[in-house]
C-alpha cells in the first residue's frame, strides 16, 4: 500500500473513508476503475465496471483482473483490522466465465493471527446495480502486517 494508511481500530465512516484512500492512492486500482462500496472490521466490498479492455480475447473478462479484484478485496479487508499488509499467497479459483456490466468482489477476514491473516473472496457478475448476482470465483489469500515505511 502507499502512504494512505488504515489506522486500525478505524470504524463506520472513517474506516470506509481510510479504506476508499488508500485505493484512490493506487494507480492500478484507478485505471482498473475499482470502487470501495463497503467497509467494516474484517470486511470488504469491492466494485469493477465493465470495460471492453478488460476482456480476454472470448470476450469475457480477463482472469489477470479477477485475481487482481480478489487480491485487492482481500488485502483491503485484512487492512481494515491490521493496517498495512502485504500478500504472501493468494490464490484463484474461476468457476464460470465472468460476464456481466459490473463485477463485486466480497472478502472477510477468516482468520486474523499476529503474523498472518487468512481471508476468503467471492466475485459476483451483475447485469445492472441491483440485478441478481452470478458467483464467477472465488480465491483466498494470506497477508501480512507491514510496518509503514
């Protein structure tokens, strides 16, 4: 992460507002148009429109940002217990193709340890805001605390 830090405990707005900051600051989230719809202790909700340039060549989207979705959600949802952190593993695991207009990566911390966090995430396609959601993947990643530099 960068210089936008979690303070934890933060919570309600404020932990929404840190957790918005800190993905504002990351210009690969800004070009992949990544949105902070909710934040609570230990939980995240992320959001991707759909853009042409993020298809494989079948036309569905790409499995690099279905990971990256993942990883960001997860990372974001351990952040908002530990601050900063750091991937060690993550992992992915695509269940259909994802089509649809917008893509909402949910994770939750599963386990949070003192050198460790294990989270979980599900990716949903919708058609439109509010429409029935598709489970496209799901994937789990292990981050670490890292000290602010």
């Amino acid at each position: 992460m960068t210089d936008a830090t979690i303070p934890p405990p933060a919570a309600g707005p404020a932990l929404l507002a840190a957790i918005q900051a800190v993905n504002a600051s990351a210009k690969f989230n800004r070009w992949a148009g990544f949105e902070v719809l909710s934040a609570s202790p230990g939980d995240v909700e992320l959001l991707m429109p759909w853009r042409e340039e993020a298809g494989q060549y079948s036309g569905f989207l790409h499995a690099g940002l279905i990971g990256a979705l993942i990883d960001t959600a997860c990372g974001f949802a351990a952040s908002t217990l530990a601050g900063r952190v750091l991937a060690s593993h993550f992992s992915v695991n695509c269940l259909r193709p994802a089509v649809g207009q917008r893509f909402v990566a949910r994770a939750r911390v599963v386990k949070a340890g003192r050198t460790q966090m294990f989270t979980s995430a599900e990716l949903f396609a919708e058609e439109a805001p509010g429409a029935a959601r598709k489970l496209v993947a799901t994937g789990d990643a292990i981050l670490v605390p890292v000290a602010a530099q």
